[in-house]
C-alpha cells in the first residue's frame, strides 16, 4: 500500500488496516514508509488469513470466515440456530 497522506515508522507491525465500513480487514506485516521516504511501500496480510492461525490466542469463541472474509458466529457458520 502506497499512502496519499501520512506514513508507517517501526513499530507499526500489526497495527490494523479497515475497510470504508470500518471492518478489521488487514495487518501491516512490514514495508518501507517512513518519514524519511513517504513514498514507501507498506505491505499488509488479509486477516481473514490470518485469523485461523491466532484464533486460540484470541480467547474469543470459535469463529468461521465467509468466502468473502467475514467472520461469522460458529453457529451461523454450521446453520445451527439459537
């Protein structure tokens, strides 16, 4: 990602990236904007891949991604009901 206004520095790693509904879409993983070189090149991970491999640490109920990326309740995922 090339930014239009501001910069990543060290330390960054992880920090969120959301989508223009304000949804948890990304992570930054690493890159090269600072402010020495704003035109640098920021790379982020899906969390949607993410998300299987941390979900045990998240101490939050199992959840299952959509095709699209969301994340749904396990019980919306297997089309049990409440």
């Amino acid at each position: 990602m090339q930014w239009s206004s501001g910069v990543t520095e060290p330390g960054s790693s992880g920090s969120p990236l959301f989508n223009a509904s304000k949804q948890f879409i990304g992570q930054l993983y690493g890159g090269y904007s600072t402010c020495s070189d704003p035109d640098g090149i920021d790379s982020y991970g899906r969390f949607s891949v993410s998300y299987p491999l941390i979900q045990s640490w998240l101490g939050v109920p199992t959840l299952a991604l959509s095709p699209t990326g969301r994340v749904q309740s396990s019980a919306a995922a297997t089309g049990q009901t409440a």
